[in-house]
C-alpha cells in the first residue's frame, strides 16, 4: 500500500513539474512576440514605451505626433522620421549621453501600432483598403493579391504605384507586373504605409 502511495505521489510532482515548464514556455513566446524587430520603421501614431536603464524616472510612453516626432524628459523633442526602432534607441542614446547620462541604455517597445494600410484600386478582385502587416514588409504583387488578385482584364503591365515622397509631393510609377510575377525583375517594390495601387484594364 505504501508502494501504491508513493508511486502515485511521484507520478503527481512529476506531471506538476511538466506543466509548470510548459507554462514558463508559453509566456515566454508570447512575450518575445510581442517586442517588434529592430528593423521595424516607427510611423506616425505609434504608441511606445521609451525606457533608460537604472532611470526610471525618464522612463516614458508616448505616441508619435503626425510629423514623427516624440518628446522626452531632458532632451525634449526628438526627430524618429523614418528611423527604425533599433535606430531610434540609438538616437536618442546619444543625445541622453552627449549631455546628461553615461553611457546610457534605451530600449523602445511598441505597446500600440497606428493603424496603417495601402488602397488597391482598379482591376482586382476585391478593390479598397488593404491592411499593412504591422511588423512585416508587403510588395506590390502581393498587396494585389490580397486584394483578390488580378481580373481577366487587368492590365498588369502598366500598374500604377502613387507614393508619398519625404517632400509631401506625391510620384507615380508605371510598373510592368509580368516581369515580377515570371521572375524577370529582382525589384519586388516593396511597398510602404498608404501607398496607392491602380490596376488599369486592358485596351481590347
């Protein structure tokens, strides 16, 4: 009867032991999926955390202002236009230490992303809004795709890419979809946020 006890108990702390490591493993996967990579570009209306280490009174969350810039104990306001997340530490790692800090440490985490998306018009199968992967990069056939791809009378030599230039003036490209779609070009486009597609229709 002992035996029997003992067995059982062993059995419990054993199956204990399991899932308390499968819990640890599963908080640590969403945590990670949650930290953007450094190579993501901050865009207006983002809301981030600013954190200095060991500094915790300059530790801040604010959201980028339309013209991409931030405010921050100290330093006051900073530039992020274009700036990745990696880059934007850098940034403002430098100005805390030209000044005020040694060798400071800032780590950016993204806790809200702006909304963001790129219209696809014409010649597809479900024209409108099409929303932007949040941490990934989208390109033009594929942003097309999203939007139910091609109709049979699309023309897709003669795509339309309307782009907002750092300037404000808007430019548009007349690509030739074929030569990415058979392989032909190495330039995928790689779109950025509210660019605009239009998918003109063939002359019959």
């Amino acid at each position: 009867m002992r035996l029997f006890l003992s067995a059982c108990l062993f059995l419990c702390v054993i199956q204990l032991t399991k899932a308390a490591d499968g819990g640890s493993d599963s908080g640590s996967n969403s945590a990670s999926s949650a930290v953007p990579s450094g190579n993501y570009k901050l865009q207006p209306s983002d809301l981030i955390k600013v954190q200095v280490y060991q500094e915790d009174d300059l530790t801040r969350e604010v959201r980028v202002s339309q013209d991409s810039t931030i405010t921050l104990p100290l330093i006051g306001t900073v530039d992020v236009r274009g700036l990745s997340v990696q880059q934007a530490e850098t940034l403002i790692q430098n100005l805390y230490g030209k000044d005020y800090l040694v060798n400071p440490s800032v780590t950016i985490v993204i806790k809200e992303f702006a909304p963001r998306t790129v219209d696809v018009e014409g010649q597809v199968g479900k024209p409108g809004a099409i929303d932007f992967p949040q941490e990934q990069g989208m390109t033009l056939v594929g942003a097309i795709t999203r939007a139910g791809g091609f109709t049979r009378l699309a023309d897709k030599t003669k795509v339309m890419l309307t782009r907002r230039m750092p300037d404000g003036q808007l430019k548009t490209y007349k690509i030739d979809a074929t030569d990415i779609i058979e392989g032909k070009s190495q330039d995928l486009w790689p779109l950025q946020v509210d660019d605009s597609i239009y998918v003109p229709e063939r002359i019959l």
